[in-house]
C-alpha cells in the first residue's frame, strides 16, 4: 500500500489510532454496478478526489465542448471513447494539486493499453495503485438497476428512485441542479455497454489480480453493506 508519502488530508481511522497516507485506488464493475455510488461515499468519507471519466464527458457534453460532441457520439452507441481522447484527459486531471495526496479512478482505466498508459505514468513517479476494487454484479441486475437511475450533470451525484431517492424529486441534494436519466441508460444501449464492457473491461481484473491489488466485493449487497466491505479492505 502507498504509505510511503506522508499527507495531511486523507485520515483513516485504526480503532483510536489515526493514520494518514496517499492513497491510489481504482474501482472496476459493469456498467452500473454501483462504481459511482461507492466512489462518492468513500471520497466523503475520506476526502480524496473522485475522479470519473464518465463524469468528466458529461460535464463536457453539457458544456457543449469539442472534447464533449466527439465522446458523445461514442458514448450514445454504449461504446468506449477511443483511448487517445481519454488517457490524456485522465492524466492531466490526476496531475492537479488536489490529487498528490490521493485519488479514487470511476471507470479509468476500461481496457488494457488505458491500464498501461496509467501504469507506466505512476512508474515514473516512483508509486503504484494501492487497490482495484471490484464491484461484482451479474448482469441480471444491472439492466433494472439503470432504468431506475436519475443522475445529475453538474455535480455527478447519482440517485436511484427506489433506493436513493433525492429529497426533493428531480432535483439534486448536493448541488440543487436538474436530475436526469442519463442518455445511455436506455435498455438497448445498457445492453451494448454491457457487451463492450465484457470484451474490453473485464480483462482489467486479472490484470490487477497480476499485481497483487484487486479486492472483490458483492455489488448485489444493499449500498451500506457494499461499502462497510470497502471500508473493511481499505482500513485492513
Ligand atoms: P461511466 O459514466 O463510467 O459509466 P459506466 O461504467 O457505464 O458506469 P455507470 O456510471 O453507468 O455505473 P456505476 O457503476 O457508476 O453505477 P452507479 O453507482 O451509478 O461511462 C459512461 C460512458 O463514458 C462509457 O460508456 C464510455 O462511452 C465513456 N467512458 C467513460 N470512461 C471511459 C474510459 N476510461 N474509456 C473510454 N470511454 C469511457 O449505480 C447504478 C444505479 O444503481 C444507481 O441508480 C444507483 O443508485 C443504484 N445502486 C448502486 N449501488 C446499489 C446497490 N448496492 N443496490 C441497489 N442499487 C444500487
Ligand atoms: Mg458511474
């Protein structure tokens, strides 16, 4: 585990004693596993950055952004944005000062050169990822899961309106903007991400397993549960 640089910010809690550290984590899952769920409560409750590439398109679709009309016409089809596009963005954002002392990955990296590219960037500066936690979910849920799905594009907080449903119906807790259902959560297109996700994305697992760092959770587990076992691996 990354404890060789000491930080100020990230604090986790051993029983009364308290440590800080950077800490690297990737989490991987399907399309709708809950990756962004659980990257949103475990970068409350530790403060270190969430990082979404997802996230980072809509913002950029949103926007109406060069870099948003080209990943949008691969995002609507359920395909992956081509890694050139990707990869840089994704190192710029982890090269920014409020990462240095550690930062969670949401659906970076998604195939094996993006995995690479990260690798060899960490290398580099002399680290490593610390865990790739992978959140499990058959493909029997997901489907459901998505059309239930209401997300806000400002912020990147993500709702269920059965599960987590908002205060206030339609409008987002955190930032008070609009929620919407996102344009790729149409069962067709959760089909192909799931196809996509099964030939691309899933190789990453034993890549990670390879290293040493990849951790398994049960995503079918209510939220809280999923993330008391997340919570369990980070603080072992
Ligand atoms: P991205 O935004 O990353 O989408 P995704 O991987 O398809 O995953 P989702 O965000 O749909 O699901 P999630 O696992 O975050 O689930 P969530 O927590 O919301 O990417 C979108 C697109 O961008 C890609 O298809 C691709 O085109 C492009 N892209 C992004 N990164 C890329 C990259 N690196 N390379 C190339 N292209 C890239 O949960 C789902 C629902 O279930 C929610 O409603 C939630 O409330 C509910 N839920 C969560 N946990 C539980 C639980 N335990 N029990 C019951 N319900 C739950
Ligand atoms: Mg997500």
């Amino acid at each position: 585990m990354g404890t060789r640089f000491a930080c100020v910010h990230l604090s986790l809690h051993f029983g009364a004693e308290r440590k800080d550290f950077v800490m690297k984590i990737i989490m991987l899952g399907a399309p709708g596993a809950g990756k962004g769920t659980q990257a949103q409560m475990i970068a409350d409750q530790y403060h270190i950055p969430h990082v979404s590439t997802g996230d980072i398109f809509r913002a950029n679709i949103k926007n109406g952004t060069e870099l948003g009309m080209e990943a949008k016409k691969y995002m609507d089809q359920g395909l992956l944005v081509p890694d050139e596009l990707t990869v840089k963005i994704l190192l710029d954002r982890v090269a920014e000062e409020d990462c240095k002392e550690g930062y969670l990955l949401d659906g970076f990296p998604r195939t094996i050169p993006q995995a690479e590219v990260l690798d060899k960037a960490l290398t580099e500066l002399g680290d490593e990822i610390d865990y790739a936690i992978n959140v499990d979910v058959p493909d029997e849920n997901i489907v459901k899961r998505m059309s239930g799905r209401r997300a806000c594009l400002s912020c990147g907080s993500t709702y269920h309106m059965e599960h987590i449903p908002p205060q206030k119906e339609g409008v987002c807790d955190k930032c008070g903007n609009e929620l919407v259902l996102r344009d790729d959560d149409k069962p067709e297109t959760v089909l192909n991400r799931l196809e996509v996700y099964h030939k691309q994305t899933q190789p990453l697992i034993q890549f990670y397993e390879e290293k040493g760092v990849l951790r398994t959770v049960d995503g079918t587990k209510p939220m809280k549960e999923v993330f008391d076992s997340i919570v369990e691996i980070l603080e072992k």
